[in-house]
C-alpha cells in the first residue's frame, strides 16, 4: 500500500500471465503453417508449388488484413465495453476457431474460416498489452508489463516454427496437430474467463495519473501530440520491415548468403532472433524502468542505432555464422526494444487510453506490413536491394527518434490538471 487511494496487488501478474498466454495461443495460430508450407499445400491437395504456397501464404496474409480492417473498432470496443469483455470476445473467439480448425481443418475451405475467425479475434488481443499495464501496474513498471505482453507474441511465434515441424516430424498428421493447438486455444479461453478481472479494487496509481479520455478525445488528442505522431511513424517502420523480413525470411538469408545455408538454418535464424527479443525486450524495459526519471529516449536511440547495424549486417555476412552474429543483434536491439516504442507512445499520448494508443500503433504497423511487402515486389527478387532499402529506413526512423522529446507522466498530468 503507497497511499490510502491506490494500491499496487500482487493479483496483477496473474492477470498479466494469463493475457501472455492469449497473445501466445494466436500468435501459434498465426505461424502454424510457417515452417511446413510444403507438406501444407500437399495436404490440403494443390496441383503445383506456385499456387499451393500462395494459397498458404494468404492465410498469413488474412490476419494482416484482420488486423488493418479491425483495430480501430477494437479500441472503440476496449473503452466501451472495457478490457475484460473486449479482450475476453478475442479470446473466446480464438477458442473456438481453434476447435473448428481442429475438427474440420483436413478442408482448405474450412481452416479459411477459422483462420478470418483469428483474423477477427487477434486485434481485440494484441491491441490492449497498454491495458493491462495501465489498469495494473504502477508507472515504474509499465514499461516492463508491456514487453511481457509484447515477448509473448514472440513466444507464440517460436513455439509456432519450432514446435509444428517437429510433431509433424514425429508422425502426428496435420489435423492431429491442429486439433492439439485447438485445444490449447480453448483451454487458454478458459483460464482467461476464470481468471483475468476488468480491474483491481483500487488504482495502481494516483488518480491523475489513472485518468483516460474517452476513445474519441483519445483519437483526437493523441494525433495532436507531435511525439506521438513520431512514434506512430517510428513503430510504422519498425514493424513494416519486421514483417517483410520475416514474410521473405527464406529467399532473403539465401540469396545473401549465396545459398551457403539450407532452410533449416534459416529457421534457426528465425527463431534466434525471436529468442534474442525475449530477453532484449526484458532487459531494455527493465533498466528503463530502472531509471530514476523513467526515460524511454536513450534507451531507444541506443538499441535501434545498434540494431540497424545488425540489420545490415545481413548484407555483408556471406555464411551462417555471420547470419547468427547480425541476427542476434537485430533481435535484441530492435524487435526487443519494440515494447518500449509502444510505453513511449502510450505516455506521449496521455491521457489518451494505452489500449487506443497502442492499439494505433499495431494498426499502423500493419498496414505497414502489407505496403512494405506490396513494395518489395518492386526488386524483382534482389533481396540485396531490399536489404538496403530496410536499413535506410531504419535510419530513417532513428532520426524521427532523435527528433522526439521525452514525455514525462508526471509533468503531463501536471499540466491537465493545472489547464
């Protein structure tokens, strides 16, 4: 207890473990078919490579378009309905498109419907990690309650590449795996009804820092605010170039590498720098959250000055121990620090709500996606040349990071108080 008005509950991390859970179950959901794109088409019966990989890689593509289509709705959801009915609709709807995946899943057509129904479910996930950090965690260790939320997407995705071949490997059939991975998600549904609460009985934080508009003073405000609207196009770049890396992970290490590396190291890749953004995202928002004034700035500037020299190491590392040396950097510096960008953004918002925040943030990053891999057709497969172009704009970026100004909570919440 810090003060008769608000107290900080132990109760939080449960809440914050079983949401972790969530945004790992529809992040497995997604990359379920990452690493066996192969066995996939010839599962479900395509006649040749060029059709059958396309027709896999739209139900990727399918979540993108969930997520740009989607998100905006969700944060209106998430300030009218709250967090746990909002959140709690994607989950459930996570569950059970698992379940019908996993029952009818033998038929292309119908793994299509479960896959628009964790198109529809994953933005009402993935968009409210501020949320939890805003409704539960005192401002020392915001920053850290979202790179869990963050991390566990991460999670989800190396679990997703590493876990699937390997069952598939050791005799399980495709239906067999998906009816397992369906009754996960509806098992995680379950502990998110029993479990997950709206919000503790009293506030984490004084009630002026706890305040938040409503959603649409909350749009309005924060597109006002010149650091937000940085961090909106920072977080653009960053997670435009994440998915078009990670969408063209296999033919990108390849050709730089001059094929000296098969597909199994370039999953290994893959998955490295997942694990890499784990501990890079851990480490970051900790000593951030550390830090007496609480910056998020410096820490930025750092990781992502020295995460773009990862990245382009890629250009110039012609075997896999170069390629493990460029991840490692890429992962820990830059998909780690992506929870920051998202702590920076919610407080440079305020009082904007987190969940509208950085709900703006992973739409944004989305479209992102699609226009960055849209664009990447235009270099006819020089993945060199696309390489090049990704690190110019992550430098791009960083000066947009320099640019910004720190937003203390506190002086902010000073300041509307005081007008």
């Amino acid at each position: 207890m810090n003060d008769e008005k608000y107290q900080v509950y132990g109760y939080r991390w449960v809440v914050l473990a079983v949401y972790g859970l969530s945004t790992a179950v529809i992040q497995l959901m997604w990359t379920t078919y990452f690493s066996i794109t192969t066995d996939a088409w010839q599962y479900y019966g395509f006649a040749d490579k060029i059709s059958g990989e396309s027709a896999i890689s739209f139900l990727s593509i399918v979540f993108m378009i969930g997520m740009i289509t989607l998100s905006i709705p969700s944060l209106a959801a998430f300030e009218r309905f709250g967090f746990k009915k909002s959140v709690g609709f994607g989950v459930i709807l996570m569950g059970v498109s698992g379940l019908f995946r996993g029952l009818f899943g033998d038929s292309y057509t119908m793994a299509m419907i479960a896959t628009v129904g964790f198109a529809i479910a994953q933005p009402f996930i993935l968009n409210s990690p501020g949320l939890v950090a805003g409704k539960w965690f005192p401002e020392s260790e915001r920053a850290t309650a979202n790179s869990i939320g963050l991390l566990s997407s991460y999670i989800g995705m190396c679990i997703g590449l590493l876990l699937t071949p390997v069952i598939i490997e050791e005799g399980m059939s495709i239906k067999e795996m998906l009816l397992l991975y369906g009754v996960i998600g509806a098992v995680v549904a379950l502990l998110f009804v029993i479990f997950v609460k709206e919000k503790p009985k009293n506030p984490p934080c004084p009630e002026d820092q706890a305040f938040r508009s409503d959603f649409t003073e909350g749009l309005k405000g924060a597109w006002k605010k010149k650091n937000f609207r940085y961090s909106l196009m920072i977080f653009f770049c960053m997670f435009g170039i994440f998915n078009t890396f990670f969408t063209l992970i296999e033919p990108i290490l390849k050709q730089l590498s001059q094929n000296s590396i098969d597909a199994t190291q370039v999953g290994m890749i893959g998955v490295l720098i997942l694990g890499v953004a784990i501990i890079g995202s851990f480490v970051t928002c900790l000593i951030s959250d550390k830090d007496k004034l609480h910056r998020r700035k410096p820490y930025m500037v750092i990781g992502n000055i020295t995460g773009a020299i990862g990245l382009a190491t890629f250009i110039f590392a012609e075997d896999f121990h170069g390629m493990v040396a460029a991840a490692a950097l890429y992962g820990f510096f830059i998909v780690g620090g992506a929870p920051l960008v998202l702590t920076f953004a919610a407080e440079s918002a305020y009082p904007t709500s987190e969940g509208t925040s950085e709900g703006l943030l992973m739409f944004s990053g989305n479209v992102a996606g699609v226009i960055f891999l849209g664009g990447a057709a235009l270099f006819h497969g020089n993945h060199s040349l696309l390489m090049i172009s990704m690190v110019i704009i992550t430098v791009i970026y960083i000066v947009l990071i320099f640019l910004s100004k720190e937003t203390k909570l506190e002086i902010q919440a000073m300041k509307e108080v005081k007008s």
